[in-house]
C-alpha cells in the first residue's frame, strides 16, 4: 500500500473491503458519505445520502435492475448515473470519481 494518494484523490477503503455485489458506506476525511458499490468488477461511488430525507443508503439494498433502494422509503436510484428510478426521492445522487490502484480504493470530487 502507498501512502500517496492520486492528487485529487483520497483513500477511503481497501478494495478487498467491498465484495462484488455488495456496497459499502464510507466518510471522506473532508466528512462526505459515499456509498461504494461494487459490480461486474467495477467500483463506483455516489453520495451515501438519500437525497429525501439523508438515509444511509449503504444499509438498503443493492437491487439486480442496477438500483440502489434506501430502505427508509423506497426510493431506487441508478448506481451508475445517479437518476432516480423510484420515489419519492426528485433529486439524483452526486456520483464520484473512482480510482483502485494498489489494491486501494481512492474517490475524487464529484462527477457532472
């Protein structure tokens, strides 16, 4: 492991932390919530906030249709774009860049 994160980087977990198929909430040093998700090999990372009413949505359920539902109200959002699918969330969530090197996870700022 380095102790050099990607400028404009930090590190937030190990990649052997988050499993294929599952998620994981993290807290940037700067105190974002970011929920991690892990798919077909690929790590993405958005807000850990639903946009509703802030649940965690690192504790709802990962949903085979590629949503993330917060388990508070229903609400289901595209983990790969952020749109809601489901509400009664109206606003999408913030995504993140991602980067693993060194078998480290690192999130950057947050995605257009």
């Amino acid at each position: 492991m380095t102790d050099t994160a990607p400028a404009g980087f930090v590190r937030v977990a190990a990649v052997r932390d988050v499993e294929e198929g599952t998620m994981l909430g993290v807290v940037t040093p700067g105190g974002e919530r970011v929920c991690l998700v892990n798919t077909s090999g690929e790590l993405r990372a958005v807000s850990d906030e639903c946009p509703h009413q802030g649940f965690a949505l690192s504790a709802g359920e990962l949903c085979a249709d590629g949503t993330i539902e917060c388990v508070w109200h229903g609400a289901r959002f595209d983990y790969r774009t952020g749109a809601v699918k489901r509400g009664p969330a109206e606003e999408p969530l913030p995504r993140y860049e991602v980067r693993v090197e060194d078998g480290e996870v690192y999130v950057g700022g947050r995605l257009p």
